[in-house]
C-alpha cells in the first residue's frame, strides 16, 4: 500500500492538517493509503495539534484531536514512498536528513495542486485562526490532486 508522511515545522499545524485532508479525500473516493505526519523539529513531540488546527479540521467534519507531533527519523526515509514537505526550509532540511539509502520521494505538497507548483503552505501559527482556513484550503486542495495521482 502507498505510504505518504508529511512535514512541517513542529508537526502540530500543517502537517497534521495535511493528513487528516488526505486520510479524509482518500476515505471519501475508496482509496487505501497510509499517511502520517511529522515535524522536522522536535519542540512540540507528544503534543496534540494546535487548537485552532483542531477547530478547522472539526468545522470540516474531522477529527485530529488524538493525532500526536512526532519529529521525523532517518527511517521515515524508507519507511514512505513518499514525504511531502509543507514549505521550501522543510524541503531542504529533509534532503539533509535524508539517509544515502533514502527511497522516499521528496517533494512540496503545494506541487500537488496545479499552479501552485513550488509554493510552500503558510505558517497559520503566528496568525489568528483564519490563517487555518487558508491552511485546511490549501491541504484539501493538495489531497485532491494526490488522491487524483495515485488513484488506479
């Protein structure tokens, strides 16, 4: 089965949205996949998502409240055949943290979602909760497009 883990800074914003969308979009069209989510730093590891990533997701009828921050390891490199970064810095810290026999495909998720191409998701964290609107937005529309991609 395909296994995609997504990372972000602390794993308790993005990411975790990222994957709730994804787990929600591939639910939604019969699609089996294993996701995950991480974080490049290890600030907030055993926390819940940030409440007001746990309201965005919950107006959309999902529930992230048991999700729990992780940092990312060397052997997510080969655990996933695919990590999917939420931003340009978090890209480039994965490939430095990339094991030689890393056979995960790295990429941003925002190139999932045509005309977005090479576009980092924005840190809703220093914002208000709207900014987790702009967020859940932008990560549904990237689950779409994946679940499109690895549909069949």
């Amino acid at each position: 089965m395909l296994s995609i883990l997504f990372v972000c800074l602390g794993n308790i914003c993005r990411s975790p949205l990222a994957e709730a969308a994804l787990r929600e979009e591939a639910r939604r069209r019969g699609v089996d996949l294993v996701v995950d989510s991480a974080g490049t730093g290890d600030w907030h590891a055993g926390e819940p998502p940030d409440e007001r990533a746990i309201a965005v997701a919950a107006r959309h009828g999902v529930d992230i409240g048991a999700l729990r921050a992780r940092q990312v390891t060397r052997a997510d490199f080969t655990r996933f055949d695919h990590i999917v970064a939420l931003d340009h810095e978090n890209l480039k810290n994965l490939r430095k943290l990339a094991p030689a026999n890393a056979s995960a495909r790295l990429s941003l998720l925002l190139d999932h979602v045509p005309g977005r191409e090479g576009q980092g998701v924005t840190d809703p964290w220093f914002g208000d909760a709207s900014g987790f609107d702009v967020t859940w937005a932008e990560v549904t529309a990237a689950a779409r497009g994946l679940v499109a991609r690895f549909e069949g």
